[in-house]
C-alpha cells in the first residue's frame, strides 16, 4: 500500500486551518532565501502558498546571492525581536561564503521551526513528517529500523526519534560494508542518501515499512533513493517521490509554527 503524504498533510493543515480562523493574531513566519538556487526557489514558494492557505501571516524575504553574512545576520535579528515573528526559517543551502552554523546559531531557539539549532524547541520538520508517516500504518515500537543515512537534517534526527518511539535502531551510511544485510532486517526502513535507486527489491524484508526521503532529479523528473517500481511489490507499505515526505515536511513546518505561536502567546 502506498502511504499517500499528501492526504496526510492535507488533514493536518486543514485542522491547522480551523484552529487558526479562531485567533485574534495569526501566527507569524518569516522565510529568507539568498541566491536564486532553482530547488530553494520552489520551497520557498510553496511554504508561502501554504501559508497563505492556512491563513497565517508569512513574510517571505529573498537576498542577492552576494549579501554577506553579516547582513543575513542583522535581518535574522531583525526577526527574532520581531513579536508577530513565530517562526524563521533561512532556506538552506546558502552560498558558499556564509557559514550555515552561524546562521543556524543566529536564530533564537523560541523561532527555530525547522528544529536546526541546538536548543530549538522543535523537532526537525523532515524527521517529525517521517515518524507521523510511519505511525499512520504501524506502530513503532518494538519494531527494528534502519537508517540509512547520518545527516544532521534527517538521518540522525529521525534515528533519535525513533528510538524515543522504542525502536531498535541500526544508522547506515556510504561506509557501511555489506548493505544489503542490514535493510533486509527492517521492520522500518527509512532511506535518506540522496542517491537515486539505492534501495532495490533485494534489499527489503518482505512485509517492511519503506519511507523514500530521497530527492533526486532525472530527466527532469524527481525521483528517490529506491526503486520504486520494483520495491513496491514486496514491501508491505511504501511512500512515493514525489508525494511522500515532501508534503509532510511541510505541514510539519507549519505544526512547528503553530506550537510557536501557542507558546509565545
């Protein structure tokens, strides 16, 4: 069966929407691109159209991709003391000149939505989305599941979260010899390299949860970390790319905001 992230977020942001038609102050979020990078231009847009959606108020700031990193810095701050500000999210990556940890660092941990810096109160939008997929059609604990994958965004997150949820957890990565003997074990596997078609048939454990949060463009088309086609038919339930964890991520961006708001009132 495939876990349609769509509908998932779409109920997620339609209980947003009636909570937020209710509320005197609409909860805030401030969204900063820097440089014309073809991939942060379209999430970008999209989490401005969502939030429009919802009825939050967004503000949605895009820079020269020569502005330095002391003026990203400053507008960060800008929005940290701003009180109709909830939530900021500076859309990564960032050109090479400024430093992604500063920025991250920059951003009060009460507004860090995306759940990047150290003390943010909030669970990264990515990982959050993944754990509601797989809760959707299985409980977790209990369960083994496999990571591969060890980025701070995602790989590492959603293995801690995991394990909060009592899962026994094995991390894989491009270093791990022998794959293939790992994902045959998972009750959940969760692929997040980034490498098209990682993850075959052969790989999976009949009857396994597969959460594809792979993104990677082929002939114009996008496509994730496992075949699709052939997987399929021998997981028990699969998400699609796209489709899948996008979505979430997403809404999960506008729950965070929403948690902001709630604390911050």
């Amino acid at each position: 069966m495939i876990i349609d992230g769509r509908k998932l977020a779409a109920e997620i942001k339609m209980e947003l929407k009636d909570k937020v038609r209710t509320l005197s102050r609409k909860p805030g979020l401030a969204v900063i691109r820097v440089g014309e990078d073809p991939a942060s231009r379209v999430y970008v847009n999209i989490k401005a159209k969502t939030c429009e959606e919802l009825g939050f108020h967004s503000e949605v700031i895009v820079l020269d991709e020569k502005t330095s990193e002391e003026e990203l810095l400053r507008l960060i701050d800008h929005f940290n003391q701003r009180s109709n500000i909830d939530g900021i999210l500076v859309q990564l990556p960032l050109p090479k000149h400024i430093s992604e940890q500063r920025v991250i660092m920059a951003i009060s941990p009460d507004k860090d939505v995306d759940g990047f810096h150290p003390l943010s109160k909030f669970t990264p939008c990515t990982p959050k989305g993944i754990i509601q997929l797989i809760e959707s059609v299985t409980s977790i604990k209990g369960q083994h599941a496999v990571v591969v994958g060890r980025s701070n965004i995602v790989g590492k997150p959603v293995a801690k979260l995991l394990l909060n949820k009592n899962a026994t957890v094995t991390i894989c990565h491009s270093q791990t010899n022998n794959l293939a003997e790992f994902t045959k074990q998972a009750d959940i596997l969760v692929a997040a390299v980034g490498k098209s078609f990682l993850i075959t048939a052969e790989m999976v454990k009949p009857g396994a949860v597969v959460i594809d949060v792979g993104v990677n463009r082929q002939d114009k088309k996008l496509i994730g970390d496992v075949d699709y086609s052939s997987v399929k038919e021998k997981a028990a339930f699969i998400t699609p790319v796209p489709g899948g964890v996008g979505p979430m991520t997403v809404a999960c961006l506008m729950q965070n905001t929403f948690e902001s708001y709630l604390t911050r009132s």
